[in-house]
C-alpha cells in the first residue's frame, strides 16, 4: 500500500467521507507478576484513586460494578506468515462471557493501526454489507523507553457481530467480507489462531474520571491470561474518552487529562510495562518473524 496516495485521499472510493476521530483512549500496560489473584484490581485501584486525589481530578465509583468482574475470550486470527499484522491489521474476535458460559453473539473486529491519522484515517475498513459500527480512536500510550511521555496510535476499527461462534478462516470469505484486505498479499488459503494462542481477559471497572468542562472517562484495568494454563501475559489500564467532534474536546480539559496520564505513570512506576502492546505480546509468543514494532 501507497501511504503518499492514501494521506492525498480526502474519502473512500464510493464518495464516503473519511471517517474520523470520536475516541481518545490512554493506556498504560502492566506488569503481569501484578496480577496473581483479584486483590490486584483493588490495589490498583487505591493508587488511582490516591494519583486523582494529587492532582484534583474527580473520581466516581459505582459501588455495584466494582465488586464485579467482566470476562471476555480474545483470540487473534492471520496467515502463517502474519500478513495481516505485518501490514498494520489486526482481525481479532472477542466474546462475552456470563457465568461460565458466552452471552451474546461475538464480536469482529478489523483494525488499521498506525502511527499517522492521516494514513489510518484513509483506510477503508468497512466490510461488504450488513451491519456494522466504525471505531476511530487515537490510542496515547507511554513512551517506548522511559517513562513520563506520551505517543499516539491511530487505531481504525470496525466491528460486526458474528451470528456463529466461529468465523470462516478462508482468506477469500475474509477478503470478501473486508475488501481492503484484497490491497494485502496474504499467504496460504487459510486464517488461523495466531500462535494458537486464546486469551481470557478479566476487566474490572474503576470508574468515571472526570476533567471538566463535560470531559469524562471510563476508567478500567484488566490482565490478558492465556486460557490453556491460565498464565498471566500482560495487565492494562485505560481511560477512554468519546466526542462527536473535535472542538468538544476542550483545551483545558483534555490537558488535564494527558497531565493525569503521565503522572500516573510516575505514581505505578513499578507496575508499568514499556515497548509494547498487548496484541504484539500475543504475536510474540511464537517463533514467526514479528515485523510490526507499533
């Protein structure tokens, strides 16, 4: 793919507008050795609680969803050369789980992930029909080296339930169902579990933050284990804002959120883990040649 021709494009070739940013999600991975039993999600939660408090932003707890836990399998899906990820996709599915059991149909997703707007923004990601829900967000991470900064990801998604558990692995049903794919040269007749590799995430809500001028956030942490022996890979904590357009995102507010951000970092220093993402931890498990650095 041509990232000069794709930056040039001012919308998709049917005439759609490009779509555009509507979510400003910080994330901050952890370290897994944090995560040996649920007294973690507390702990955590007590440094949040005490880095808001530091520096004045609001935090609202919600009594009921803090004693609860939402579980959810995650599985990554890409040829054996991973073609998909290499190029800056991502096709993940991801199911709820109630009680021991799936609730509700699963879920899709197709991801463009990539540094520039611009190039993310110009992708394509709807599917060939039904229905479906766009996602563009920009992802602001820690710095890959050293703690107290912030990069951005542009992450181009979209979402479509599947009406059976499991999704057709050809690479023609996926090309099909998603037509940018057909600009990517996929290897093999066939999809398959990335490193055979299921993950079950727990998500535990913290609550809202709040940075005023009507900016809010739900704040959560989660830890990835891999379901097969249950070994935690990786934790994560997120805050996500959403907007219709960008002058919603008040100046002054959303500062106060990026302050926060980076002096969280600081106040679970020992907790923090740099360089990576939590979908790359999975691709790294393998042997397979990882290109994309994200």
């Amino acid at each position: 793919m041509s990232s000069d021709k794709n930056v040039a494009k001012k919308s998709y070739s049917d005439g759609h507008p490009l779509d555009s940013v509507h979510y400003r999600e910080y994330k901050i991975l952890l370290k897994p050795d944090h995560f040996a039993d649920a007294h973690s999600f507390k702990e955590f939660g007590k440094l949040l609680r005490h880095a808001a408090a530091e520096l004045e932003v609001a935090l609202f707890t919600d009594k009921v969803l803090s004693q609860q836990n939402q579980t959810r399998e995650v599985v990554f899906y890409d040829t054996h050369k991973f073609d998909l990820y290499n190029n800056a996709f991502i096709l993940r599915k991801r199911t709820l789980y109630e009680n021991g059991f799936a609730a509700g149909e699963p879920e899709l997703a197709l991801k463009f992930r990539h540094v520039e707007r611009d190039t993310a923004a110009a992708i394509d990601v709807r599917p060939d029909g039904g229905k479906f829900r766009i996602k563009f967000k920009e992802e602001l991470l820690p710095l890959p080296d050293k703690i107290g900064g912030i990069r951005s990801l542009y992450s181009h998604n979209v979402v479509l339930a599947l009406s059976t558990p499991e999704m057709d692995p050809n690479v023609k049903h996926v090309t099909s169902t998603f037509p940018t794919l057909k600009n990517v040269e996929l290897s093999g007749r066939k999809v398959t579990l990335v490193n055979d590799v299921a993950v079950e995430e727990v998500l535990h809500d913290l609550g809202m933050l709040h940075f005023g001028h009507g900016i809010e956030a739900k704040a959560n942490v989660a830890v990835w284990r891999r379901r097969k022996d249950q070994k935690p890979l990786v934790g994560e904590f997120a805050f996500q804002c959403k907007f219709t357009r960008d002058d919603e995102l008040h100046s002054k507010a959303n500062k106060r959120a990026e302050k926060f951000f980076v002096a969280l970092q600081q106040a679970v220093h020992d907790w923090v883990q740099l360089g990576t993402t939590k979908t790359r931890i999975v691709y790294g498990l393998g042997s397979t040649e990882v290109h994309n650095r994200e």
